[in-house]
C-alpha cells in the first residue's frame, strides 16, 4: 500500500512539475513571438498623463541595409499597459514585436523582440528617442522616432531617391519625412542610403522657399473633408557632419494632380535649390513659381564640402498611392501647360 501511495505521489509531483514547466516555456514563446493584435497600434490615439513621461506612443521610419525592409514604425511604450511595435512596410508586411517586460521603466531602455527581428529603444530622453540595433531577418537596419503626444501629433511619409542624374556611382535610398500634424509642418527630413548610413535635416535648419504656396518653410496639409494632400519643401541646403551638401526641392499637390487630371506621380514645385546645377539656362520664377514634373516629386543634388563638384544627384519619390481624392476645383490652385517641364538635363558629371 505504501509503494501504492508513493507511487501515486512521484507521478502527481512529476505531473506537477510538466506542467509548470510547460507553463514558463509557452510564457517565454509569448514573449518571443508576440501572438496578440496589432493593428491597434496604428490608430492609438496618446494619453496626455503620458506627454511629459518615458510612456506613450513613438512613430518614426525604419529602414534596412539595401533597402531590403523599409517601413512606418510604431512603439507603444505602456500607453495601454502593454509594450508593443509593429513596422508596416512598403510592401504591406506586418513585422511585430513585444517587450519581455515593464521593468525596463527603471532605466528607460526597452528590448523589442519578434519572429524575425528585434531592436532596442532608449527614451531617457523623450525628445531624442534613440533606436539601436535594429534586426530584421538577420539584416542590420536603422530607425528614428519622435514621441507622439495629445499636443504634438507625428506621422510618417515614405520616399526613395535614386542617382539617375549621376549614373551608376552615384547613390540610392530612402527619402523618408516625419511630420508635426498639430502644425502641418514638417519636422525633420530623414535620409538613409542603401548602404545604411541614416541622416536627418531638422526643422531648425529648414530654410523659406517658395512652391505653389507663399514662402514658407517645408510643411504638410491633409485635409480630407476636401481631399486636400499638399506638401512642400522648396529652396533646401542642408549640410552633412562629414561636410558634404545637399540641395533639394519637393512638392506634391492632390488638389493640383486632380484639377489637371494627371496622375499622382506628378510633381509640384519650383526647384530653388537644385535651379543652377539642373538647368541651362536655369528656369525663370517671373514664368510663375509652380511647375509641374513628370513622374517627379522633387530633386536632389549632393556636392562636396569645397562645393565644386557633385557627388550625387536624382530624383526624389513619396508614396502617395493611399491619399485621397481631391473634390475638382476643390482651391482655386491652377497650372498653366507652358509651365509644365519635363525634366532637367540628363545627366551630371560626378566629383573625381
């Protein structure tokens, strides 16, 4: 009876034991492969108890070496009690991940982890969040955010640029831009090459310029009561850390596409920046100061720091594929047909 009973007892406590360590072991896939719902993320509106603390929402870009991912990031911080993010890309994937744990609070860094990548976020400062070591799919990326807030809205807008100006030496990447919604003006310009290097030009060191609009630094309007989508950066001279100066001119106008029936590969804008070292005899603003540019939004140039030579040059391209449609004659905003160009010369010759 007695080995009856201790038999009874090595299987309970064996049972027992399975069963907590298959427990800790499904809690431990949990946290690794994050199973719960994401698409909240997209929409989660910031808490303002949140506005002055590590908590709360983070948007930004992100982007791997080669292009190989390039998306809209999104990091929920506890701003619902839980810790999750969630990259949606150019090519609608959905790549999530989930923090192991609130404890990070302590030293504000957190570790986000999913089926295929994960990356680290420090938000000791709330103004100049840091991202760092960014994986996915065993390819090292980089990553900016800003914190978004009930007083100070931010949203993403996707670009590329490529070197047709300049052949195949010149260089290719993405042209990516962070927007203040509450303002409607653009907060920082981010570019990062194929090779993975990632800069960004400011709003402090944003110049006036003059599009289709009156001189204004770069700014963003959407406004879908209208289908209003306008955006403008003009007149652009941004200087690189290693001493290398870009130049570049974009715009975009829903309102304008629509009332010229043409298609949203068009762009609107005059090129302030890029005028002299595109055009000869450069193109005269008395003709007016908005033109239209095939399959064009903008144009950039990169010279070298002594500023007589180029390094690269092209065409910059935003991903306007899901804004809505402008109501005809929605502003009074026109185009004239003598206006509308084809684009500069063909091509540059590069630096040496």
């Amino acid at each position: 009876m007695k080995k009856i009973l201790l038999s009874l007892a090595l299987v309970s406590m064996l049972f027992s034991c399975t069963q907590d360590n298959q427990e800790a072991i499904e809690q431990d896939q949990n946290l690794m492969a994050p199973t719960e719902s994401f698409s909240d993320i997209k929409t989660m509106r910031p808490i303002a108890s949140n506005d002055l603390a590590s908590e709360g929402m983070y948007i930004g870009v992100l982007v791997t070496n080669e292009i190989e991912h390039h998306g809209r990031l999104f990091i929920n911080v506890g701003n619902d009690g839980t810790y999750r993010a969630l990259v949606e890309t150019t090519e609608s994937e959905l790549i999530k991940f989930t923090s192991p744990s609130a404890s990070s609070l302590t030293n504000s860094r957190f570790v986000f982890i999913g089926d295929r990548g994960s990356f680290t976020l420090d938000v000791s400062d709330i103004e100049a969040p840091i991202i760092s070591d960014v994986i996915i799919d065993n390819i090292s990326g980089q990553a900016q955010v800003q914190k978004n807030t009930t007083t100070r809205g931010v949203a993403a807008v996707l670009g590329t640029f490529n070197r047709a100006l300049t052949g195949a030496n010149g260089w290719i990447g993405t042209w990516d831009l962070l927007i203040n919604t509450t303002t409607g003006f653009i907060s920082s310009v981010i570019v990062t090459t194929a090779a993975g290097v990632m800069s960004t030009d400011v709003a402090a060191n944003f110049e006036n310029g003059t599009g289709c609009y009156a001189s204004n630094k770069p700014f963003f309007i959407r406004n879908d009561t209208n289908g209003q989508y306008e955006i403008m950066a003009i007149g652009q001279n941004w200087t690189l850390p290693n001493g290398l100066r870009i130049f570049y001119d974009f715009g975009f106008s829903r309102v304008l596409a629509t009332n010229n029936a043409a298609p949203l590969t068009t762009g609107y804008f005059f090129p302030q920046a890029v005028n002299n070292f595109l055009y000869n005899p450069p193109l005269n603003p008395a003709n007016g100061t908005c033109f239209s540019f095939n399959n064009t939004h903008g144009y950039y140039v990169v010279r070298n720091a002594a500023n007589t030579a180029f390094r690269s040059a092209g065409v910059i391209t935003f991903d306007f594929s899901g804004v809505p449609a402008a109501i005809q004659n929605a502003d009074n905003y026109s185009i004239n047909a003598s206006q509308s160009l084809q684009g500069p010369r063909a091509s540059l010759q590069l630096e040496n």
